[in-house]
C-alpha cells in the first residue's frame, strides 16, 4: 500500500487486521474482547465503517496496543517488508498448528486401533 494513495480507514483497516493476526484472533475474537459485533470488526477492516473514539480504543485494549499504533504507517520499504513476513510467519504458524491438531488425533486412533491384543 502506497502511503500517497492511502486514505485513514485505509491505514486503520491494514493496521487492526495485522494486529488481530498477531494476537492470533479471528474476527469473531477481537469482536468479543473489544464488545463490538464481528459483522462490525469486518465491516472496519475492509475500510466500510469507521469507529468511534471510544471503540479505537476498545480495539486498542483488546489487541494490546496503544490507539495511535491503529494509525501507524511503516516508516521504511523494510519495515513494510518485516510486518509483511511477520504476518506470513503468523499464518503459516496458525495453518501448521490447526494441521498438527486435526493430524495427531487421528494418528493416535490409527495406532491404537493396530495395536496387537493380547
């Protein structure tokens, strides 16, 4: 994202969706932590619907950053290229653990169920 070509919601959008994925949140989450609807929570993060001061920082405190951070723009190429593989490592973490999840239960049964008796 240019910053030229940036408008405030935009900046908004792309900073609280970073900042759930680092947390780990789903929308439906941070919704819950901030006391706003999910539908709201997607409705911001895709620059529809702008927030009142008081829930910015709702969303702050749920994500555990300060409010300014929300409108933070990276200051470098690098910094920009950093967050971006912050946020790959993330999703690529929340992929691999959801695969492990389903995986080892599944091989445990298969285990047990060929174990010899007797």
């Amino acid at each position: 994202m240019e910053i030229a070509d940036s408008n405030i919601r935009d900046i908004l959008a792309g900073n609280i969706k970073e900042n759930r994925r680092k947390c780990g949140f789903s929308q439906e989450k941070l919704a819950e932590k901030a006391g706003i609807s999910t539908p709201f929570v997607a409705m911001i993060e895709v620059s529809r619907k702008f927030p009142t001061p008081d829930v910015l920082d709702r969303i702050a405190g749920a994500l555990n950053i300060k409010t300014y951070q929300l409108f933070a723009v990276p200051a470098s190429p690098e910094e920009a290229m950093e967050r971006l593989h912050e946020s790959i490592v993330k999703d690529i973490e929340q992929v691999v653990a959801k695969a492990v999840d389903r995986a080892v239960p599944a091989a445990i049964q298969k285990a047990l169920s060929e174990k010899p008796q007797g």
